[in-house]
C-alpha cells in the first residue's frame, strides 16, 4: 500500500533496461523495480498512464480517487 501524501514515480528507459522508482516524503524510496526483458527497441517508445483498483471484490473502493500529474518530462 502506498503512503499517503505526495509521491513521486520516475522511469529511466535506456536500451534493453526499464527502472522505475517511487520516493515519498522526506525523499525515502517507498518501491523500485527494474525489467531486463521485454524492453521495446529505441524508436517505438509510448508512454502510457492508468490507474487501477486491484482485487476490488475483496476490497472496494470506498471513496473517489484522483491523481494529479504535476509534471512529464521526455529527456531523449
């Protein structure tokens, strides 16, 4: 679960490697994860942003949720 406040969620994508990274207050690294495979090759590149609710029988969304996209920034 993520704590609440503002988090901050970053990816680096260089070839053949994708590292992604989510840092909280007080800049602590609350997760990060990098994919070796199945990385798109330079020139195919698409970002794509969704939001989910997972296992929502067992545990519904109780109130409305928003995110707010403050910044996105493509550094080629």
């Amino acid at each position: 679960m993520a704590p609440a406040g503002k988090l901050t969620h970053t990816f680096r994508w260089e070839q053949g490697r994708v590292s992604f990274k989510t840092v909280g207050a007080g800049e602590r690294v609350v997760d990060e994860h990098a994919f070796t495979s199945g990385v798109p090759y330079p020139g195919q590149e698409a970002v794509h942003m969704n939001l989910y609710v997972f296992d929502n029988k067992t545990s519904p969304l109780q109130r409305g949720c928003e995110v707010i996209i403050e910044k996105f920034e493509y550094l080629p």
